[in-house]
C-alpha cells in the first residue's frame, strides 16, 4: 500500500490536514486528491472539530495539479474532473477552515488557497497562474479566486502567468496575512484561536451568509468551468504545453 500523502490530527478542537508529498512538490496528484477529500469530510463532519487548518510538508504549498499524471490523458480522464468537490468543500464547510502556506502555491495551489476562509503565509512564499503558459486555462480555479481578487490584478495574473509576492497577495486580496517565517505558527494559532471563541451554530450560519455564491449556483459554476479546463488538458496545445514542462523547454508557441 502506497504512503499516506494527507495527514489528519485534531488537537483541542482544530483539524489539521497536512499536504505530505514534497517529492512532487505536494502535486494534486490522484492519491493526494482521494486523501485530501476524506480528510476534508472527516474534519466537516467531527462534532469536536470547530476549525480545520490547511497544512504543509517540504518548501512548497501546493504546486496544482500533477502534470505526468496530465499528460497524455483524455479529457474524461484527467484529475482535475475530480478538484472542483475539494474546492466546494473547502469554500461551503460550516467550519472555518484557515490555509498556512509556508512556501509557494501555483495554479491548483491556489484555488485552495482561496477556497479557504483565512489565508496566512510567510513573507517568503510566491504565487502564479501559470496555466496559461502550459497551454490550458484557470477555469476551475477562477470560482473561487475571482470572488477574492481585485478585477484588475485577476486580469494581469491570470493572462500574464506572472511570479508575485505574499505582500502582493495581501494586497490584491488572495491571503490575509503575511509574516516572518518564524512568526508564522504563530500567527496561524492567533487566527484558529479567534475562531474557537465563535459559536458553531454562529459561524456556519455566517460563513453561508458570507458566501456570494449559493451551493448550486457553484456547482453549476464548476461543471462549466471543468468542461472548458478539461478539454484544454487534453487539446493539442495543453499536452504541448505539459510535455514542454516536463521536457524542461519552452512550449512550441513561444516566439
């Protein structure tokens, strides 16, 4: 039987789901994504759980989908059918549910990021939406990226692929907080224990006031952004785009 790749503990009332697969840089890889997804659902459903926290392994967060799973596969086969339920989870969980990004998130790594009600990161940590420069689209992603972004940077980002900062994160809306490196457990602790003085009847009934979406309106949301980012994994320029990130060289489009 392979490793376990997620983590669960709770201690004193916080979940804490723990990405473990530095290896390929904690990729949402097929394994990782079933794990992830239980452990979410174990979390939501634990009476004694009143905050879950999205942890890390290794110097990387998360950097979105698994690419050698990717490449070469059909669009009814690809692992990002399966992301929009893990992001649904984490956006309409009654529970509060608080990301710690020690180091970078990309493309997928994001869009949990902001699925997440809290966000906090190190000074040190980057982010990007690289999809563009693969070949495919941030479809999936933009249902619960956009609602945090501001319109203009979400246009810059997202067409440019470009690396920015957690300071700029900060900024544009994409994570509350970002400090020292060694203040960040710290600070993770601040948040989770705000959260533990609310009453849990009260925050789940905020957190679906808070939502601008409706569980529907977001399913049907997801299922037009998966049919739009699948067919690109699996287009011609998509699998270039991937096999050219595998094969270290620029994809056949790049002047």
């Amino acid at each position: 039987m392979a490793d376990e790749l997620v983590h669960y503990e709770v201690s004193a009332g916080v979940a804490r789901v723990t990405l473990d697969s530095p290896h390929n840089r904690n990729a949402l890889s097929t394994q990782l994504r079933g794990e992830l997804r239980d452990h979410l659902a174990a979390a939501i459903a634990d009476d004694d759980v009143r905050v879950i926290v999205l942890d890390h392994t290794g110097p990387v967060f998360c950097a979105g989908m698994d690419l050698k799973e990717a490449g070469g596969a059909s669009s009814s086969a690809q692992g990002v059918n399966e992301f929009p339920a893990i992001l649904e989870q984490i956006w309409t969980s009654p529970k509060p549910v608080v990301a710690k990004l020690a180091g970078p998130a990309r493309a997928g790594g994001v869009g949990i990021v902001a699925a997440a009600d809290i966000a906090v990161a190190a000074e040190t940590a980057t982010f990007a939406f690289t999809e563009v420069r693969i070949g495919v689209v941030p479809a999936i992603i933009s249902v619960t990226v956009l609602p945090r972004l501001l319109p203009r940077a979400a246009h810059e980002l997202f067409l440019t692929g470009e690396l920015f900062d957690a300071e700029r994160a900060v900024r544009i809306g994409l994570i509350n907080s970002a400090v020292p490196a060694d203040r960040l457990d710290a600070e993770v602790d601040r948040y989770t224990g705000m959260l533990s003085l609310g009453g849990p009847t009260a925050l789940a009934a905020t957190k679906e006031m808070l939502r601008r979406q409706r569980p529907d309106e977001m399913s049907a949301d997801f299922a037009e952004m998966l049919s739009l980012s699948a067919g690109f994994f699996a287009s011609a320029e998509g699998q270039e785009g991937i096999t050219a990130f595998a094969q270290k060289r620029k994809p056949n489009w790049v002047p």
